[in-house]
C-alpha cells in the first residue's frame, strides 16, 4: 500500500466521530499486523482522549472533590464493618440481618433496592445487604441495637447529631456538587467527632 493510500485512509479517520475512527484503527491496526499504542490511553488516573474535553474549571473541582469522596468511602465502609461485626459477634448472631436486628422498614428499603438492581441485569454490587444501606439508615441500625453499641460508642445523643452532620455533608460529595469551605472544615471535624465517640 503506498504512502498516498495511508494518508487518504488518515483523512478519511479524522472526518469520522469517534467511535468510527476507533473501530478502522482497529482494522487497520489488524490488516498491517500493527500496534498503534491505542488501548485505553490514559495520562495517570485519566483517559487522555475525552478526559480533557471536560472544562478546567470542572476538572480542578473534581480534583478538589475527590478528597471528600475518598474520606466518605472509607467512613462508610469503615462503619459498615463495625455494624457488621459488633451485630455478628454479640452474640455471634449470624442472621441478624432477618432475625429483628434491623428495622423492618430498612430491611424492606434494601431488599426493593436489591431487586431494582438485579432488574437491570448488571452484576450486583454485593451479596451483602448491608452494602444497600444508606448512611442515613446506619445510625438507625446502631441506635436500634444500642445495647450492643453502648459499650463501643460514648452516647446515642452524640451518635444521632454526628451521623446527622455527617449524613448532610454527604449529599454534595455523592451529588458531584462542590462543598463550601466551611463545610469542608464541617467534614473534618465531623469525621474527629466519629472516632471521638469511639474513644
């Protein structure tokens, strides 16, 4: 094929969206025996294909955010665990989940959640059914089993007024809205606040 011909068909690509480009890189990357680097270009964490066709501005609050996403998803899961274990373990109670431990309404809230998802046909995020559980929902599960809890966090009053604070602080994080500055200063004393209880 002479040089003429790679030129039309490189005309020809860049006059076409991106997903018919993509699919005759990958027949002339097949008809040459050709690897032309593409796979999922990435600079870092991000694809460098459509990652930069977002706006600065959008990019740099998305940086920023990102902090607060990371300090949830570790609270989150951090308390998941505990609600887990700290159920689970006293008595060991391995059906706790069905046998009262958990309000009916929130038992019903996750089973309806479950079964949406299953209806999509996508790969369950997890067999658990604490996983389907809002934060929300959490703090009602630790007050409802304070007997338990009690000897593991300082006050059901602190409890509620922590898992509120954090519960409002939440939403922008999950909702890709920015947090204000004094929220952020919010979040890390509401974060002190949560292992202060556990002091």
């Amino acid at each position: 094929m002479s040089r003429f011909q790679n030129l039309a068909d490189a005309v020809k690509i860049f006059g076409m969206t991106n997903q018919l480009a993509e699919s005759e890189l990958s027949a002339i990357e097949t008809k040459f025996g050709l690897d032309l680097g593409r796979g999922l270009r990435t600079s870092g964490d991000h694809d460098v294909t459509y990652y930069p066709q977002f706006e600065q501005q959008v990019r740099q609050e998305a940086a920023e955010m990102a902090r607060h996403y990371e300090i949830f998803y570790c609270l989150e899961k951090s308390i998941r665990k505990l609600v887990s274990q700290t159920i689970e373990g006293a008595p060991p109670n391995p059906t706790w989940w069905t046998n009262g431990c958990v309000p009916a309404a929130i038992v019903k809230a996750v089973s309806e959640r479950m079964q949406r998802e299953k209806d999509t046909g996508v790969t369950l995020r997890s067999q658990d059914p604490l996983d389907y559980t809002t934060f929300g929902e959490l703090g009602e599960i630790i007050k409802s089993n304070w007997g338990v809890f009690g000897g593991i966090l300082s006050s059901i009053k602190a409890v509620e007024r922590v898992m509120a604070s954090l519960n409002t602080l939440r939403g922008p994080i999950a909702h890709c809205s920015q947090l204000a500055e004094d929220k952020v200063l919010r979040l890390q004393l509401g974060l002190r606040d949560w292992f202060r209880l556990m002091e």
